[in-house]
C-alpha cells in the first residue's frame, strides 16, 4: 500500500532526512520518499497505518502532519 501525507515546516535536504528517518522506524512502513520543495512524504507500507504514530513520529522529527 502507499499512502501519501503533507509535511509542514520542511525546507531542506536535512529535513527530508529527519522526516524520513522519523517515519521509517513507525511499524509496517517499509519505505519513504520525502520532498522538502513539495512539502510531501511517501510511504509504502504492509496493512493500515496508525495516523497517530505517523503524526507522532513527524512531530518528533519536529514537523507537523498537515491536512
């Protein structure tokens, strides 16, 4: 499955960084691309995602989830 979020507050290389190594290590994400200039995270993963924890890790990355 992929699924495809908005991130706020990425502006740089280091940020994709942050944002994909936040997201990688929530469970059942198999893999992340991240696009600081258009502000997106993709995420293939196995089954459903917990919106929870993808918006917690991002938020630990210190970016926000956006709608």
């Amino acid at each position: 499955m992929q699924t495809e979020i908005v991130i706020e507050g990425m502006t740089c290389e280091h940020c994709e960084h942050a944002v994909g190594q936040a997201l990688t290590a929530v469970g059942g994400i198999t893999s992340v691309s991240v696009d600081a200039e258009a502000g997106i995270a993709v995420m293939e993963h196995e089954g459903p995602l917990a919106a929870d924890a993808v918006a917690a890790a991002v938020a630990e990355a210190g970016y926000s989830v956006g709608e």
